[in-house]
C-alpha cells in the first residue's frame, strides 16, 4: 500500500533563471507585462507625478467652482446650480481621494497599473466626468439664459455663476485626460 | 540583347499553406491581428448589424429632438434651445453618416477594422457626443427652471423642451457604446 502513494514532500525545485524571476515577482505584484517589454506608466497616468498634478488640478476646480457658487445666497432656488454644487462636491471627493492614492504610490514607488484598480479609476472617472460635465452645461444654460438671452444680470449674480460655470468646465478638462489614459491602459493590456 | 533581360512573365508561386494566405489577406485588407487568434469584431463595434442598429438609432433619436424642438415657435428665443436644434443636426449627419459606412462594409462584408477609421470615428464620436451631451443637459437644466423652478410651463412648451431634451439624452446614450468600443478597439491593437 505505501509503495503506491505519490511522493508527498516536495522535491527541491531548481533556482529559476533571472527573468523568469523577475516576470514571476511583477506578476505576483499584480503588474501586467504579457507581451514583451512595455513603456513605462506615459506621464498623467495614475502613479505619475503629472497624474498627481491633474488630480490636484481637478480637485482645486471643483473646489472653486463650490466655493464660488455656496458664495451666492440665491443658487439654491435653481435646480441646475444646486446640481452643480451637488457634481462639484462629489468630483472633488473623488480627485482628492484619487490625489492621495497618487501621492501613496510616489512615496512608495509602487506602480499603480494593477487591472482592476485602473478599472475602477476608469468608471469612477467616467461618471464624475459626465456629472461635471453635465452640471457645467446644464448651469452654462442657464447663465446664458439669465445674462443674453432675459437680460437680467442686474438682479442676480451673473459673474459669480459664470465664473463657477468656468471653473466646473476646467475640473472636466482636467479630468478628461485622466479617464482617456486610464481607459487606454485598461484597453491596451 | 534578348538574354539580359529579366523574365516578363511571371513564374507561377507555390499556393502558399492555408494560414499564411488567410492572414497575407487579413493584413492586406488592413485588418490587425498582431497577437495570436483575436476575436471577431464585437456586437455594436463599426461594421456589424449591432454597430449599424446603434447608428440609426442615434440618428433617428437626434432627428426626433430636432423635430420637436423645431415644431416649438419659440426655441430661437433660448440659446440652449438653438444649441440643443444644432448639436441634434450634427449628430444626426454625423450617424448617417457611419450608418451607410456600416451599410457599405455589410453589404461587402468588410470589415472596418482599419486602425485610421477606427481612429476617425472615435474622435467624431468624442466630439459630437460631448455635444449631444452637453446641449441635452444645458436643455434639460432650462426646461427643469421653467417648469419647476419658475412654474411659468402654461406660457411655455413644456411638453415639447422635455421630450426634446429626452430624445437628445436617448441618443447620446446610445452613441456612449460605440464611442467606448471604437476607443477599446483602438487601444487594444
């Protein structure tokens, strides 16, 4: 009965050559390389110090074109600018979170290209991205309805909802760099 | 004079082994299959009967907004009324356009995996959709501060803004699945 069992410890296993090695301990750390040799992470994506930069960037808008629209007394009797303070808030919590995890992955030199946390940045960026981008129009319109078309700036606050309107269009422009190279990454592996 | 020449006519080529001539034709038609087997293109992708349903259903929805919103005699007073009658037209060209490509690369079966139109259409797509979505959201922020901000919908075309607007919605939202896949397309050759 004994001599029929397998083998049960493990015969010692020759020491791998280097590059298996190497190909062995990027897969264990979740880091794609499947064909051949592959650029490194391009400048803006996540982990990058100009990706750190964009985030930066687009939490100070959201953040500005927040504080400037909370600034008038008036917005909440328009469901568009409400909305908007609503979008600025939730992209700023995002960028700023997104901000941190750049921040920890620089300081840790850890790269950041693990396929299910590019996949999360991606859809997380799409939807902050459509909400500002949406909220931006939808208060666009209406300032252009209230300062062109009624002309009616004298009793509201036209340059304040302008210049939040403007600043909610430059967080969307400096996300929308961020979702296309992350998207692209996810793609492309 | 005569036996200097090269040879004018042509020696007959060995018919060459069945998976080399199936891909000197793929790469002949412009089609890329760097890595392997890939699949075939996927349902919604530019040249497939899904792709084409999302194309005319982009441009039937745009030409519906386009229609409601023209049938209203007072669009022109509001500027995000006239914006959301000019993204629809763009949209509308701009599907009709890509249907009869769909419609020529069935009828011929070709496919349309040629990485320029792959790229041509991503940025179209890109672009008019930010415009679709854009005029759809400045429409519906108008249409929410007529009818429920001001309460004034009995002096206005309620009606006819919010299925305008819908409509601009429902064809970006079916313009969001070619624009993505072109893009995956294009990034994963």
């Amino acid at each position: 009965m004994r001599a029929s069992r397998p083998a049960v410890h493990p015969v010692e296993a020759p020491p791998p050559a280097p590059a298996a090695a190497a190909q062995a301990q990027a897969q264990a750390e979740g880091v794609a390389h499947p064909r051949g040799v592959r650029m490194k992470d391009p400048p803006g994506a996540p982990g990058t110090p100009a990706g750190l930069g964009l985030r930066l960037a687009q939490a100070f808008f959201a953040a500005a074109a927040l504080a400037v629209m909370a600034s008038t007394n008036d917005f909440p009797s328009v469901s568009a600018f409400s909305y908007l303070v609503a979008a600025a808030i939730l992209q700023c919590l995002w960028s700023l979170t997104l901000a941190f995890i750049d921040i920890y992955a620089l300081l840790v030199k850890r790269s950041l290209r693990n396929a299910r946390a590019v996949c999360i940045f991606t859809i997380g960026d799409g939807i902050t991205g459509t909400l500002t981008l949406g909220a931006a129009c939808a208060s666009a319109g209406i300032t252009v309805l209230i300062g062109n078309d009624l002309n009616i700036c004298a009793e509201n606050h036209c340059a304040s909802f302008e210049t939040a309107t403007a600043m909610a269009f430059i967080s969307w422009f400096a996300l929308a760099p961020s979702c296309i190279l992350n998207f692209w990454s996810m793609a492309s592996r």
